[in-house]
C-alpha cells in the first residue's frame, strides 16, 4: 500500500472515530440533561408553611389579640385545635404521631407527662426563656416539653355554711375523715377528672402506700364518711356544693376558685365566699407545658411559638382567663391573685411515679369506692 492511500485511509478511519466520540458526547450530555431534569424535579424548593396548628384542650382560653400579635410578628396563621381534656389531647396526640394532625400539643401536665414521653411524640427544645422559669416549675428535664402555667388543686369550704353551723372548717386532709364532716364532702371521680386525679394524687403522696396508715386507708375512712363522688369538676362545684344551693360544704376544687368568685362577681364581692383548705399536702402541684410534636412542619415557627407562650405578654393574659399561674416569674399577677395564695407544701409525685402507677391506683379506688 503506498503512502498516499495509507493517509486517505487513516483519515477516514479517524473521521470516522470523530464522529462516533461526537454522536457518544451527545449521548451522554443527553442522559445528563434528563438526569438533571428528574433531580430539580425531585427537590422541595417550597418554603415551609406559615400555619400553625396547636392542638390544645378544652380549657385553653387566650385573648384574640395576643394570638395576632404572634401572627403578625412572625407573618403566620394560628389555629387552635380544642381536643377533649388534657387526657383526651394526649390519646389523640399518639394515636396520630405517625402521621400527626398538629404541630404543637398545649396543655400536657406532669400526671400525663411520663406517658406522653415514653411514647415519644414530642421533639427536644429548650427555649432561652426557660432561664426565667424557677427551678420547682420546670417541668421536663429532657426539654422535650417546656413549662407554661401551674396551679394547684385544693379543698374549697363555703365559708357562710360553716359559720351558720358553728363548726370550725377543715384544716387538712384528715380532717374530712373527722365524724364532724360526716356528709360534707364532694370530690369528683379520678377516672373521669383532672382534679378527681389530681385529689387522688395528693392522697397518695399524704399517706403513701406502706405503713400503719395508707391512702387506701384514708378512701376507705373517707367512704365511711359519707364521701360524695361526682363524674366531673361541674356537677361537683355547681350542683353538689352549698355555695350553689347543694348540700356539700366542702369540694374539690382549685386554690384560685376562690378568686375567680371574686372576679366574676363584677364587684358585687370584695371577698370570696370560699377559701382553700391549705395544710401540707392538701393541694396538689398540677404544671402545664407545651410540646413541639414529631413531624411538626415548620420547626423554627414552632420553637418561637413556644418561646411567645413563655414571655410576659401570653403568661399575662391568661391568669383571669384559664385560673392558672404564670411559671415566668416576671410575669405580673392580677390583683384579684391575692385571694389565691400557693400552698406552703403542696403534694408531689414525679410524672414518672405517676406513668408507673395512675391506672393500678385508679382501679383500686375504684374497689374501694364500690365496695
């Protein structure tokens, strides 16, 4: 083969080549566009949503004003989600934390506090305002659930019924056991009330569960007395009580009844008709807390939601609205609070102890109530 046809082949050969790295090029350019195309599909460049939902329970109560200014500050729309009592909003919670129906869980205190995080809806977060909080009301120690509010139920007497009578009121809980308060008494049922609970809580931590005299003991004396139990907070202090033309001078209720007489009153009270039976472990330390829900959607919109709840502005608002007090202790107390004084030594139990045991000790009440 001479040199000029060996170069007219080589050319031809290469040209040849060329063409099929071009053709190849393209190919592989192609294929990257369509993969470039498929991965911008494939990434959420939508901003996270300005609503919130807060599931809450029945009792939540916060002027509209607050709540918009929380909506305008931070451009965002709130919704409260009312699900039943503090119980019925912890159930709903875990029965939808695999696909949660809420951002935030208002309302959730320390006898419902050990359940919720052993079934572990809530996310860690410990606001900066936590630091205003003092140490005996903080709630959870995890940070999975920050304080907003506490408060404290307690015996309420009917001031007038006990002077008529010439009988001197309760001073603590063993005093409902006396012969004196035979049939006085109404509280409310633990299995279908907070404050029914909460009153069963604070028997347990007064009495115990070993020794000469147990809690078990006490419903059992307080049976014998003549003990009146009502389903509900409702039928027990406007039905059964003497204030409301019942016939029990004594009711399970809260340290800031009282003040609330006052206030509803409209002036036509300068003092309430009621006080609390404040003797050591006669009222039981309830905290309420908030909690960011596993799957919340927008996670920073959440977190200043919570620390909104925790400044002066929200803890202000709510004391003559939902008859609790504010943990942030710059927070300001109306004045009509001075007919709502804090026990000295409230009873306690760790949300812990409660989780391990409310059921066991509602279904022995149970026994004892009914036998």
């Amino acid at each position: 083969m001479n040199g000029a046809m060996t170069r007219y082949l080589r050319k031809k050969h290469e040209g040849r080549l060329l063409r099929a790295a071009v053709v190849a090029l393209v190919i592989v350019l192609a294929t990257l566009g369509v993969a470039c195309d498929n991965f911008s599909v494939s990434i959420n460049t939508e901003p996270p949503p300005r609503d919130l939902i807060i599931m809450s329970h029945d009792s939540f109560n916060i002027s509209g004003d607050v709540i918009t200014e929380f909506e305008e500050e931070h451009d965002a729309t709130v919704t409260i989600l009312k699900s039943g009592d503090a119980g019925e909003a912890l159930t709903k919670a875990i029965l939808a934390k695999d696909a949660p129906t809420a951002d935030i869980l208002y309302g959730i205190d320390n006898t419902f506090l050990g359940r919720a995080l052993d079934e572990e809806i809530f996310i860690e977060y410990q606001s900066p305002v936590l630091d205003k909080v003092p140490s005996e009301y903080q709630l959870d120690s995890s940070n999975h659930v920050m304080p907003v509010d506490y408060g404290f139920v307690a015996l309420n007497y009917h001031i007038a019924w006990f002077d008529e009578q010439g009988i001197a009121p309760p001073e603590n809980l063993e005093s409902l056991v006396d012969p004196r308060y035979r049939g006085l008494t109404v509280v409310q049922n633990p299995a279908t009330s907070s404050p029914g609970l909460a009153f069963l809580l604070a028997t347990v931590s007064a009495f115990g569960e070993d020794g000469d005299y147990t809690w078990q003991d006490y419903w059992a004396d307080l049976h014998e007395n003549e003990v009146l139990v009502t389903d509900g907070w409702t039928d027990a202090y406007y039905t059964a009580f003497s204030l409301y033309e019942g016939d029990r001078p004594i009711v399970v209720s809260y340290t800031t009844s009282p003040a609330a007489e006052v206030f509803y009153s409209e002036g036509a009270l300068t003092e309430p008709p009621t006080a609390n039976v404040l003797g050591d472990n006669s009222a039981f330390l309830q905290i309420e807390g908030i909690g960011i829900l596993d799957g919340v959607r927008n996670e920073e919109l959440a977190q200043q939601f919570v620390d909104f709840v925790m400044e002066k502005r929200f803890q202000e608002d709510f004391p003559t609205l939902m008859w609790v007090y504010p943990v942030n202790e710059e927070a300001a107390l109306p004045d009509v609070f001075e007919f709502a004084p804090v026990p000295d030594e409230p009873a306690l139990l760790s949300p812990g102890t409660i989780a391990d045991n409310r059921e066991r000790w509602i279904d022995e009440w149970n026994a004892l109530i009914r036998s």
